[in-house]
C-alpha cells in the first residue's frame, strides 16, 4: 500500500537501530512517492532521544522542502 501514500513522508532512522534495520527504513522510503530517508550514523532506534538536535534539524530540513514549514 505504501505507493498509494502520497503526501510528504520522512523516515529519520538510526544507522544502529538494532530493533529496526536501516535497510528497512531505506526501503519505506523509496516505496513512497515522496518519501525521505535521513540516518543517524551514530544512533540507535530512538533518534528523537538520542540525537534530538539531528532529529529536529532533519525535521526542519524536510518540512521546508515539503512546502510544509509556517509562512513567517
């Protein structure tokens, strides 16, 4: 089903998520037509605990390119 997801997808993974494997996240993404994988090299499977700064960044990164970001 996930090629019918059409709106903006992000995918933030932990490149050493043990519980979830990289490669599953990398393939999600590239089932959706507009999905974005971003990896933690360094981080495990929680990236918002582990690495929040990176997380938010990434967040931010992705919802500007999305067209989702506020107007300010």
């Amino acid at each position: 089903l996930l090629p019918k997801v059409t709106c903006p997808a992000l995918m933030i993974w932990g490149g050493h998520d043990k519980f979830s494997p990289a490669a599953d996240g990398l393939a999600m993404s590239a089932a959706l037509p507009n999905g974005r994988y971003v990896e933690l090299a360094g981080c495990g499977h929680f990236p918002s605990l582990e690495y929040p700064d990176e997380t938010a960044a990434a967040i931010d990164h992705w919802m500007e390119d999305a067209k989702l970001s506020p107007a300010t």
